[in-house]
C-alpha cells in the first residue's frame, strides 16, 4: 500500500513538473511572438493551413471553444494566433501584434488594441473591430502582416499556440480577385517556409484530396514531410463503402501520402448542427468514429480530444528540438544589434557633440581611404582579400585592375576595322583585308587630290582614316571611366557603412558625398572630352620617334615577306613555301657565277606601275603606325586623369 501511494506521488509529481515545464517553454515563445521577434527570427509554431471551405475554423472552434466568425467565399485577410492556457477560471483576451511594416505611430496605436471579453458572444463583434482597426475590410483587397492575438485561458484548455492562416483561394469570384490568390498564397508559403513551424495540413474529405492545393504546397515545401501533420475535416460526408471513403482512409493510415506526424481525423459539425453546443458537438463526434470503417482507428488518432493533447504534445517537442539553434539566432541577432550601436557611438544630444562624432568620423574616413589608395590594406576594415567586400575595399588594387582591362580592350576592340593580310584566312566580323583597304583609300584618294606630285599623297589624309579608325575609343574610355567611378563609389559606401550608422550614411550621402561624386564624374567626362579631342579631329602630328621605328618595322616586314615569296618562287617549282625549317632544301642548292644575276634580280625587283596604289599602300602603312602610337598615349592619358 505504500509502495503504490509513493508510486502515485512520483506520478504526480513528475506530470506537474513536466506541466510546468511545457508551460514555461511555450510562455517564453509566446512572449517573445508577442514582441514581434518573429519578424527577425523564426520562432516554433504551429500553423494552421488548408483551402478555403476546408474545416479549418471549425477544426479551431472545437480546439479552442471559441465560436470563430465563418464566411463562405470569403477570405480572412489577416493571420490569427490562438494561445491556450490551463488555467482555474476562463478569460479570453484580444490584441494585435504590429507588422514589421508599421511606424512607429501605427505600432503604438496597433498596440493599445486590448480588450478582455467576459462573453464568448462577444468575440465576432470584436474580431469585425480588429479588423477595422488594422485597415482590412471585407470586400477590399487588402492583406495585412498584423497578427490578431487571441489568449485563451479555461480549466479545460491545453497548453498550446495556433497560427491560423487565411485558406488558399481556388478560383476567383467578385469578392476575391486573381490578386488575392496570389498574396494568400505568399503569405501561407512563407509561413509554410519557416524551418522551425510544425505544418497541420486540413484537407476536407467532402473533395478530391489530390485536387487540394494545401498538400501541394506542404510536399513542395516539407519534401520529406518530417514537420508535417495531415487533419482530414468531415468525414461524415463520404458515403459508407464508397471509393472515396476507402481513399481517405488509406489516407489516413498514411498509406498514400506519409508524413512523419501522420494523419488526424475530425468530425466538426455540419450545417444542421450549427446551433448546437460544443458538447453536443464532441458527443456527436464521439459517436461517429465509434461506427463504420472509423472505428478500426486508434482514439488517439481520432476526434478533437485526443488532437488538442497531441498537438500540445508535438509543440513541446518542436520547441525543445529548435531551442539550442533558436537561442543561438537569436544571439546573433542581438549581435547585430549591438554592432549597430557601437556605431551609433557616444550620446550626441547637443551640436557640440554631434561636431565631435563628425569629426572622428572625418578623421577615421581620411585615414582608411588614403592607405586604400595608397595600397596599404592592413586595416581591419579591409577584411578578408578573398571576399567580394573584402576585395571591393582594396580600392587601388580595384582600379589598377580595371587600368588592365582597359588596356587590353582598347587593344583588341580599339580599332573600327583590324587589317588582315589575305592568307590569314576567312574575314571574321570587324575586319578588312589589306587589299580592300587600300581599294578603299585610292577611292579617297582621288577625291582629297591637291597639289601632290604622283605617288605622293596629303598628309591629312592619314588623320581622316585614323579618325575613323579609332572611333571606339571614346566609347571605351567612358565605359572605363564610369566602371572606376562605380567601383569608388562602392567602396565609399563600404567605408561609410563600417564608420556610421544608416541613419548617418544617408545624411552623408545625401548632403556630402553624392553631390560631390556627380561634380567629379562630370569633371572627369570633361577632361575625357579634352583628352580625346585630338584624336577626333585636326591635322596628325607627332614627334615621338616611335612612330618612324614603327613604319620602317612594318616595311621592314612587308620586305621581308616578299623576300622570301621571291625564294619561294625561285627555289621550287612545285610552289612549296619556306616558311618554315623543315621546308627548307633538304640538299643545298648550288649557285652558278651565271645564276647569281637571275637570284639577284629576282630578289631586288619591285615596281609599281600603279603610282595611287602606291601611294595608298604608304597612307595604310603611316596610319596604322600614327594608330599605334596614339594608342599608347591613350593609355596613360586616360588612367592618369585627376
């Protein structure tokens, strides 16, 4: 008899310990929902999702004993948490949760919505109020991130905290637009998305469940269902021995769509039982899954009793299992929030100290950015090299990079048209031959002839045919030009982000630093303009000895490759080229006292009888040297631009 009473204790002892336990953990949750840290961290929850017309309010009312407002067709535009609390006496308290969108006026104003109810008659009036308050009205097509705040407290009650969410919308009608089955579908699937949230998918047995898109979401969503509880509303419809029976109850079984939670089965009341209490309701139920195929099921899989104990029982368990990783997000978030007021720095409550903080903040802004451009990265601000900001930092080397890049653009998209010998092979896009360039010229020629003797030709010609060719440098330098002032531009908000807080970036942007930006990118088009302008126009002068060297090379060249076609042709019949060693005689040829005039003539003739062609073939030749020389100029022109 002792052993058994000491046995009973322990029992008692242990389930209010534990009680407690599971009440203190769902308050804490609570708590901080109720401050909106939901918004910055996801919090363990249980949401309560399903089609519209699925059961889901009734599933509710019979959850928590509170007769929620029902509208068919009608879209609840706004989600309701539901808190129930075990305790001696009921009471029932209504507030609102602000969204994370509110000012702060609106915040305070949301905030002060707080009514207790001394009758649940009451609870529909006061709903129709919170929403009035919140700005959603029936008919409009206005959605809100306010949370309606339901706290539930009673002898009867469970431990436990609901979301409920608005039912996915199937087609649109005059009171809910393409629109709104867009937004609701949002706001579920963001709910649905948090890792932390236990998903009790209702499917109403009264249509196909394949048809309904709550399970399409949840598989989608929870591919492996670990987080996903299936509730099946009116069974009561579907007839006895029907096919449609047999599917939901292999549903049920979690047979055709497994989740880790199973299936639950409720019978809430249909439309002629609408007036009647909630015990005559749970009696009701009661008897339903007492006959028929239903009675095959475990109790505890059936009915609303056994489902308020189990959903309080898996909440527990989901806020358990998320508690070390909750705790650690939201550390981090507290982290963040500290770096944020570090930023903030000392009180700045009078202009004195507000001039003190500018000037620290000038001091700290002129030595970080001149070891940036100086190329001295040992500051903490810099970070990691290897990171995107890390390397957005490194402003010199950021520059010095896009120096390079221009470089190698302009020498390969520089030129209008890059001029090719004719066995290099098919035209690609951008080229020309030397040929029909010099065709090109000769026809220019003779329209620009003055005073030259044959042969000759008017330098200015050279500068009209350099013009065009160096045409896409203009629209290469700015690309540089803006790309540079982008990349400074970052890297000066980087820079004022790690110095200030947002409050102040913007202010400094805004009043200080974007005005300034846009006066230097304007100087820095101007002095482009000037730069280029002798490129674009006005007689072709240089006096940079390059430029001599340069033809001479490419003549020097040309000389060359028509030597050797000469021994080409002189050396083999056959019409093989020496262009490489292993085409050389393979035998040496033996040279005659009489063969080396033939060799030697062979080698030395060159005439043109054609004075133009002549003439256009030195125009290309001083043109492409004059382009050679500019280019480099270019280069350092524009990358030295202060």
């Amino acid at each position: 008899m002792d052993a058994t009473d000491s046995h009973q204790r322990f029992s008692t002892t242990f389930e209010t310990t534990q009680s407690n336990e599971k009440l203190a953990l769902l308050d804490d949750i609570d708590r901080l929902r109720s401050q909106g840290i939901s918004h910055f961290v996801q919090l363990p929850q249980l949401i309560v999702c399903g089609d519209q017309s699925s059961g889901k309010s009734s599933a509710l009312e019979a959850i928590s004993g509170i007769p929620f407002p029902i509208k068919d067709n009608i879209c609840t535009r706004f989600a309701t948490e539901v808190i129930l609390r075990r305790a001696p006496s009921p009471s029932i308290s209504v507030g609102i949760v602000p969204g994370p969108s509110r000012s702060k006026d609106e915040r305070t104003r949301l905030l002060d919505f707080k009514y207790s109810l001394p009758k649940l008659e009451e609870f529909s009036n006061l709903v129709d109020r919170a929403k009035n308050f919140m700005g959603v009205i029936d008919g409009s097509s206005a959605f809100s991130t306010d949370v309606l705040r339901l706290e539930i407290s009673g002898p009867d009650q469970p431990h436990l905290t609901i979301v409920d969410l608005p039912g996915l919308i199937h087609s649109e009608n005059k009171l809910q637009t393409a629109k709104d089955i867009e937004v609701v579908q949002s706001m579920v699937h963001e709910y649905m998305s948090n890792r932390r949230s236990i998903i009790l998918a209702v499917v109403s047995a009264k249509n196909d469940y394949a048809n309904q898109i709550i399970l399409k979401l949840a598989r989608q969503i929870d591919k492996h269902g670990d987080r996903t509880m299936g509730i099946i509303t009116k069974p009561d419809t579907l007839s006895a021995g029907s096919e449609s029976e047999t599917a939901f109850i292999s549903l049920a079984k979690n047979m055709d769509i497994s989740f880790r939670l199973g299936w639950h089965i409720l019978r809430n009341r249909n439309f002629e039982e609408r007036n009647t209490s909630l015990d005559e309701r749970h009696q009701a139920e009661k008897r339903f899954f007492e006959q028929g195929a239903w009675r095959e099921f475990p109790r505890d899989a059936v009915g609303v009793s056994a489902l308020r104990d189990k959903l309080s029982d898996v909440l527990f368990d989901q806020i358990k299992a998320e508690l070390p990783s909750l705790i650690k997000d939201i550390q981090k978030q507290i982290d963040g929030c500290q770096k944020v007021l570090s930023k903030l720095g000392p009180t700045r409550g009078t202009v004195d100290q507000q001039r003190l903080y500018l000037l620290q903040v000038s001091q700290d802004f002129q030595e970080i950015s001149k070891a940036a451009v100086d190329g001295s990265y040992g500051h903490e601000f810099f970070g990691d090299p290897r990171s995107r900001d890390g390397v957005a930092k490194r402003l010199r080397a950021v520059v010095q990079n896009l120096n390079v890049q221009f470089a190698e653009t302009v020498r390969l998209r520089g030129q209008l048209r890059r001029v090719v010998e004719e066995n290099e092979g098919p035209l690609k896009p951008g080229t020309v031959t030397r040929t029909d360039f010099i065709g090109e010229i000769k026809d220019l020629l003779k329209t620009t002839r003055g005073r030259e003797l044959p042969g000759t030709f008017n330098p200015l010609i050279v500068g009209d045919l350099f013009c065009e060719q160096s045409k896409p440098w203009e629209s290469l330098a700015r690309q540089h030009i803006k790309r540079t002032w982008d990349n400074t531009r970052l890297f000066l908000d980087l820079l004022i982000a790690y110095l200030t807080d947002e409050s102040i970036m913007d202010g400094l942007f805004q009043h200080v630093i974007d005005p300034l930006m846009e006066e230097n990118f304007k100087l820095l088009s101007r002095k482009l303009e000037e730069i280029l302008k002798p490129y674009q126009k006005g007689h072709p002068i240089t006096y940079n000895h390059y430029y001599t060297e340069t033809v001479q090379k490419v003549k020097e060249k040309r000389y060359r490759d028509e030597t050797t076609q000469k021994l080409q042709r002189y050396l083999y019949s056959d019409g093989r080229q020496i262009n490489k060693p292993s085409l050389l005689p393979e035998k040496s040829v033996s040279v005659t006292d009489s063969s080396i005039p033939m060799l030697v003539s062979s080698l030395t003739s060159k005439t043109e009888a054609d004075m133009d062609r002549y003439a256009c073939a030195e125009i290309l030749d001083c043109m492409e040297a004059y382009y050679k020389v500019n280019l480099l100029e270019l280069f350092g022109r524009v990358t030295l631009i202060k």
